[in-house]
C-alpha cells in the first residue's frame, strides 16, 4: 500500500498508521507519533471509516533511510515503537485494523483515494475483529536430564563396553523421541482447549532456545483472537492446562489483532 516516495524525497509525505471505525471525529489525544514535527489527525475516508496519518518527511523514509534504519536497531526500535503506541491508543478507543509500518502516500488525496479502495476489506477485517483482542500463547517443555557419565580413572575397556555404550546411546535417543512426541501431544491437547475458547487462531513456527543453557522446549507458539469479554475465562484456563499438563504455559496479551487482520 506504500507509495514509492523516491521522486519527492524532499516534499511532505502522508503516513497512515491505521484506519478505525467510528461515526464521529475521533480523539487522538496521547503519542506523537514517528515525529514531533507534525500533529497526528484524522484523515475521513468515507461512512463510518478513519484513517490516522501525520504529516512526516518523505526523505526520512526513502529506500535508503530504511536501510540505515534496519542496522541501527535502537533508531528501528524508536520508530517501530512510536507506530505502535499511535495504533493501540487508537484502538484503545475505537475498532482498528492497524496498518504497517511505514505506510505512505505522496499526499492526503491519494491516501485517501489508496485507502477508500481497501474500505471493504476494512470493514470485513473491523467485523472480525471488534471487541476482540489477540493473546498469545507459547507452551514448553522441560528438556530431561541429561545423565552424567561418572569420572573414571582411565583403563582398558571392559568386555562388553563397546555394546553398553551402543545401549546408552539408542537409550538417550528414545527417551529424547518420547519427549519430543509427549511434548507434540501436549501441545496439541492446548491448542485445541485454547482454539475452543477463541473466534480465530494461528500456529506459528515455534522458537529455539534463546540462552544457550535454557533447558526446555517450545512446542507451541500460536496467536488467538478471544472476546474481550472472555479474557477471564482465558487466563483460568491457561493455569488449569498448565497444572494439568505440567507444561509451562506462557500467555501474552491482550494485543491489537495485528495477525487477523489479514493483508490490508
């Protein structure tokens, strides 16, 4: 949705941070957004529809702008948490379909019209999407002990120690496929009691350890859209399946749906 911005990169450049549904001029009070040059205001778009934009320089975000800005990850994260703040006090106030980061258009009558071409999908993303929220869900698994091979002095093998130490092996080896099923099941049976209380869901691609001595397993990583009304209900059973499981069960949220929102 981004216009390419490269023959003006000295002019003014519309930037959308998302579009919400409300019937009258929405409030935009709070964050300031990516600058501090220019205020955040609304920008209509048609029956019921709003988007948010600011006014930035469009040289600020120019191809090669963005490039230095992905190897200096503070000045990433500057921005990256600017925009966010701008669409969850939006959403805070009013259904929202957050748009991406760094969304811009060359002015505020092109935005407009890029935008008003969207409206269906809009409003089928807000439909879904209206007073629910995403949670996210990350399940693991503690790692089994690894069992550690007692100090001898060293000597001669044993008669039979080559085929004991093929035993150990083939040994470790099960127990680790035993884990790894028992842990695939675990996260199926929470998956699918998390699924029956939630309108929408996604699997994600589980992480990997992130300290090199952590000694569990991440066997679920997955986003769900819940009522905000039922979030009491969601945080009651995660530690019911966290005591029936004995899996650890990490629940984050309540977040702006950003996964269910679909391309937009």
């Amino acid at each position: 949705m981004t216009e390419d911005t490269r023959s003006s990169a000295d002019a003014p450049a519309v930037y959308v941070y998302a579009v919400c549904r409300t019937e009258e001029q929405p409030v935009l009070g709070g964050p300031t957004g990516v600058t501090s040059e220019s205020p955040l205001r609304a920008l209509a778009l048609g029956p019921a529809l709003t988007a948010v934009v600011q006014t930035v320089r469009a040289a600020d975000f120019t191809d090669d702008a963005w490039q230095a800005r992905l190897a200096d990850e503070p000045e990433l994260e500057r921005y990256a948490r600017a925009h966010h703040e701008v669409v969850c006090a939006t959403a805070a106030r009013y259904p929202t379909v957050p748009l991406p980061l760094a969304t811009l258009y060359h002015d505020e009558e092109r935005a407009r019209a890029g935008l008003t071409k969207e409206a269906r999908r809009f409003h089928a993303a807000l439909d879904r999407t209206a007073h629910h929220a995403e949670w996210g869900v990350k399940v693991y698994v503690a790692d089994a002990p690894a069992r550690k091979a007692p100090e001898a002095a060293p000597q001669r093998p044993a008669p039979g120690a080559g085929r004991a130490y093929l035993d150990r092996k083939r040994s470790l080896r099960d127990r680790r496929e035993r884990d790894r099923t028992d842990g695939l099941r675990i996260a199926e049976v929470i998956d699918a009691d998390v699924s029956g209380l939630a309108a929408a869901s996604r699997r994600l691609p589980p992480h990997g350890s992130r300290v090199p001595d952590e000694r569990r397993t991440q066997v679920l990583n997955a986003t769900y859209l819940v009522a905000e009304d039922r979030a009491a209900e969601l945080s009651r059973l995660a530690q019911s399946l966290r005591e029936r499981t004995g899996a650890q069960v990490e629940l984050s949220g309540p977040w702006v749906p950003y996964s269910f929102v679909g391309e937009v």
